[in-house]
C-alpha cells in the first residue's frame, strides 16, 4: 500500500479510529527516535574534537588543561575584540 492510499483510507475512520492510530504512529516514532544511534555529523564532530584535543608524543590534557583552554578560548571571544 503506498502512503498516498494509507492517506486516502485514514479519512474513511472514525475519529476513534484515527485516534487510536495517531497513538500508534506516535508511539513507533518515540521508540525510533530513541533507539536511533548518534547522527553520523555528530559523530564527525566528535572525532575532530578528539583530533584538536590529540597531541603526538604527549599525554591527553587533563581536566584542568582542558578548563584553561576553554578560559583562554572565552576571553579570545568576548574580551579581544
């Protein structure tokens, strides 16, 4: 059945009916929308934020390397203008 008969054929329900199936559509879309994996763009992004964060021959930044990166980065942004 394509979706333009699935359309046609809703108008011929009950308002119940049609209710019911909202319900149902709503439900199989909830459970997609969190079943579905983390979009391929974020994931990009990650990955580059992984390779911007990566130094060869040098330990990952610590949590307080990181904090004094993003102080940096804000004063940049807001303070020099």
């Amino acid at each position: 059945m394509t979706l333009q008969e699935i359309e046609q054929k809703v108008y011929q329900l009950s308002v119940s009916e049609r209710l019911s199936l909202l319900n149902t559509i709503t439900r199989s879309l909830q459970q997609d929308l969190t079943q579905r994996p983390m979009q391929p763009d974020k994931r990009a992004l990650v990955e580059q934020l992984r390779g911007c964060l990566k130094r060869s021959g040098e330990p990952a930044p610590t949590d307080a390397d990181i904090a004094t990166m993003r102080e940096e980065r804000l004063v940049e942004k807001y303070l020099d203008s």
